[in-house]
C-alpha cells in the first residue's frame, strides 16, 4: 500500500509539472498577427479578440493587408499627407524602411481630421489635383471610441500592410519602445 501511495503522489507531481512548465510557456509565448504572409510580433500582454484586434494597457492593434489598391495610390495619399497633412490634422508624418519595405507613419486624432489634398499640377490651362478624406482603418471592426491613433503602411512593390494603433485614453502615448519593436519586426515570408 505505501508503495501505490508514493506512486500516485509521484504522478501527481509530474502532472503539476508539466501544467506549471505549460503556463509558463504560454505566459512567455509572444503574440503573432498575420496578414498574408505578412507578420508582426507583440509581446505575450497582448490579447486577441474574435476581430483579429490585439489589445493591452489602452492600446488596440489591428494588422491588415490592403487589397484593391495599389502601392502608387497608396504612395501618393501619403505624399499628399506629407505635403498637406498639418493642415488637415495629420502629425508625426515620416517614412522610414523595415525590411526592405518602405514604411509610411502618421498620427492624427480623428475628430481633428479634414480632407487632404495633393499638391496641385498646372498643365496649359488646366489644374488638377485629388483630394483625399480621411481614412479610419479601424472603423467598423472596433466598438472603442478612438481618441487618436498611429498608423504604418508597409508597401513594396503591390504589396501594401496596414498596422493601425488607437486608445481610447487621450494619456496613452503610440510613441513607445514597445512600439517601435512591434512596428520594426514586421516580416514577409522568410525575411
């Protein structure tokens, strides 16, 4: 009998291990969106709803390809926000490269945006130019009422991501090192 019973307490033992080892694997485990197959990484905070929104401390993180569009309309949206952007409510317009994509970022409140327009072209006696309304990638996917947000467009060639970040919180900062590494690790396949 005391055999069987120093048997079962060593089962039990090894049962509590493995669960304690798989908590804890899973508590270290990072968070991966994938869009195509594209990818970005946040760390384990982060949880997923049933939308594909990541969330944690007040931020929403929504990751999608863009389709139906191409990287030259896209590029000159973000020209014509570069060009006219502070006027129409846009900031902290820049551009930089992440893995061999060209990054385009801005932030903006949304109930300060207006209409953006490209920069007008004279040919003879005709001027053209387009003009652009704000666009809110995360309406209709989220329920939270946005107080501001960043968003990053990845394009290379005709492939273009979008990564929305919004809070609700006006004391949320979307300028973290946090961020930056979610924004930086950014892959494609096996880039």
């Amino acid at each position: 009998m005391e055999r069987k019973g120093k048997i079962i307490i060593g089962v039990i033992i090894v049962i509590v291990a493995v669960i304690a080892a798989g908590v804890l694997i899973l508590a270290n485990s990072d968070v991966t969106l994938t869009a195509n197959d594209a990818t970005l990484t946040l760390p384990n905070k982060y949880a997923l709803d049933n939308k594909g929104i990541a969330s944690a401390d007040n931020v929403g993180v929504l990751f999608t390809p863009v389709s139906g569009s191409s990287s030259s309309q896209e590029k000159d949206f973000f020209q014509a926000i570069k060009d006219n952007g502070k006027d129409a409510g846009y900031k902290n317009i820049t551009n930089t490269t992440v893995n061999g994509y060209t990054v385009y970022d801005y932030a903006a409140n949304p109930d300060k945006l207006e209409n953006v327009s490209s920069n007008k072209e004279y040919s003879g006696d005709t001027t053209t130019w387009m003009t652009y309304p704000p666009y809110l990638a995360y309406e209709g996917v989220t329920t939270m009422d946005v107080d501001h947000f960043r968003m990053v467009s990845y394009i290379k060639g005709d492939d273009v991501y979008y990564l929305t970040l919004f809070t609700d919180n006006p004391d949320t900062s979307l300028y973290s090192s946090e961020i930056d590494q979610i924004i930086n690790s950014f892959t494609v396949g096996n880039s």
